[in-house]
C-alpha cells in the first residue's frame, strides 16, 4: 500500500489491503456502461420475467427491430441475456447469473417495483 500524504493519527484504509484491481472494477463500469440507457434497462427488466423474440420485444418497446436488436447485443456483450434458437426464431432471456440477479434486484428497489411473479 502506498503512504498517504496526510496522516490523521489512526489507520482508516484497511480496506485497501482488500482493494480490487484496476481491471476489476474496469469490468465493474463496462457491465454499468451497457445499462446506461433507460432503454436497455426496460428490455433487461422485461426479459427478466420472460423469455421474448425480436419482433414481440419490438412490439413491446414500440420500437424497430434493428433497434431492439442493437440493445440486445449490448446486453448480451455485457453477460446479462442469453439466447436461443428454435428454428428461425431467436428467444432470449435474462442470465442465470449472479449479476443480472443482482441487477433485477437493483432496479426493482431503485423503481420500488413489485415482481409480477416470484
């Protein structure tokens, strides 16, 4: 651990002995960064209590396929979807992961929303 310039007469940074990397938390802020659109957030949320294909997401969204699909790709970049083939049509549904747990978690107690089903 580096000195630190002031001393205040007692040892407040044992935390830093437990500090993640730089890379740590540079992973910390991309998963962020893909949720930094209130659009994404919403696909997220709704794609945590359902498994959806494009068009119905779209329909959903009120918004373009391609649209629909630039933010899934994101979210799937990002580790928080994951997808599925049946024939032509593509399903996709939040991670089993502990983050996209984590994050569901999160935006349900940010919104204060109630899960339709447990």
């Amino acid at each position: 651990m580096p000195s630190l310039p002031h001393d205040h007469g007692h040892d407040p940074h044992p935390m830093l002995a437990h500090m993640p990397a730089n890379e740590d938390f540079g992973r910390m802020a991309e998963l962020f960064k893909h949720l930094s659109d209130p659009t994404r957030v919403r696909i997220f949320w709704i794609l945590c209590h359902c498994e959806e294909c494009v068009i119905n997401l779209s329909a959903i969204m009120e918004m373009s396929s391609p649209a629909v699909s630039h933010h899934l790709k994101q979210l799937r970049s990002a580790g928080l979807i994951t997808s599925r083939r049946e024939g032509k049509e593509v399903y996709y549904t939040a991670a089993d992961n502990t983050q996209a747990r984590l994050l569901h978690n999160m935006i349900e107690e940010v919104a204060a929303i109630t899960c339709p089903h447990p």
